[in-house]
C-alpha cells in the first residue's frame, strides 16, 4: 500500500524513528518522548501524531526485531523435535528482549484492552508466530495442553523486566528462563525434569 502521507510527514516520521531508536537503546521503555522530539527537531505534538502511545513508539521501533522473531518461528517449524523447537524460539525472544532495551515494554500485554493480545501489534505477531510451536509441542506431550503463547511471552517479558537492572542482564535472564523451563527440582536418574 503506497504511504499518502505529505513528503514532510513522511521525513519527520522518519527523523522521529531514528532518534527514538537511539534513546530507546540507552534509556529503554522509560524513553521521554520530549527528548525525542527535541532531538528530531519537531514538537511534542508532531511524535504524538506519529506515535499516539509510547507502546505505539516502542512497537515501531522493535518492527525490525520482530519480523526477525517471526520468521525465526516459520524457520523453527521444520525441526523434528516440536519442544526443541520451542524452546529455542523462547530462548531468542528473551535474548532479543534482554538485548533490545524497549522490546519487552512493547510485548507486554495491557490488561485493560478491551482484546490484551491483539491490541499489541507486537505481541500479535509473536502469537501468530509460535502459535504453530506451541501447538505440535502440546501435540508432542512436551508442554501441557492448557499453555498458551500469551503465558509464555508473559514469562518472558517477566524475565527480561526483572533481570533488566542485573550486572549480568542476559545471564540472569537465561538462568531464570531454564529455571522456570526445567522447573526447581534436581534432574532424576536418566534425564532431566520435563524432558
């Protein structure tokens, strides 16, 4: 779809993303909006036609990370082994979001929309996305039928908040992650919890 925006709109929304892009690397979600305009050289306002939430921000800024994630996914379902698969998937969403200051903000489902998931653009894609992981591990007997994505990115964004402050942010992160994927229990005799 061509974009009907004026040739001046179209460069601000530009300038905007690319400023947004690099305040959102140093100061994550907390990003202020009127550091990005001034820096973009346009008003508070014009970010705010732009980008109406700051999720509307962190979302169009994480657009690139996402699609990598999504067709991660698509790669992913070839594999042989539907828990393997999922897994690896889990362990790059969260590696993106520990990596990608913003990114779990712009997952994390606001559940006081009228639809959590699907009014998060981002996380719909993720959904979209592993929903075909999460189904053939279920149908594998790997993960219990009830999980959803929605839990899972949940878990995730959960993490990468929690861990996002720690001296070492990405193992913190991983550790939790098998924590909670392995469960607290010690291996039993001839192979590990949940395999």
């Amino acid at each position: 779809m061509p974009d009907r925006r004026r040739a001046d709109a179209r460069r601000n929304y530009a300038r905007i993303l690319a400023v947004a892009e690099e305040e959102v690397a140093v100061h994550g979600a907390d990003a202020s909006l009127e550091q990005i305009a001034r820096r973009a050289g346009v008003g508070s306002a014009t970010v705010r036609r732009h980008f109406p939430s700051r999720r509307a921000l962190l979302a169009a800024v994480s657009r690139g990370r996402i699609e990598a994630l999504r067709v991660r996914a698509h790669d992913l379902a070839a594999q042989v082994d539907g828990r393997a698969a999922l897994l690896a998937w889990l362990n790059d969403v969260l590696a993106y979001c520990v990596a990608a200051r913003g990114l779990a903000a712009a997952l994390a489902y606001d559940s006081a929309a009228a639809d959590p998931v699907h009014d998060n653009a981002c996380a719909a894609t993720l959904q979209e996305a592993a929903d075909p992981l999460l189904r053939r591990a279920a149908r594998d007997g790997a993960v219990d039928s009830d999980v959803t994505v929605e839990d899972l990115i949940t878990l995730l964004v959960g993490i990468a908040l929690a861990t996002e402050h720690a001296p070492d942010p990405a193992a913190r992160a991983d550790r939790l992650f098998h924590l909670a994927v392995e469960g607290l229990c010690p291996p039993r005799e001839g192979g590990r919890p949940g395999a």
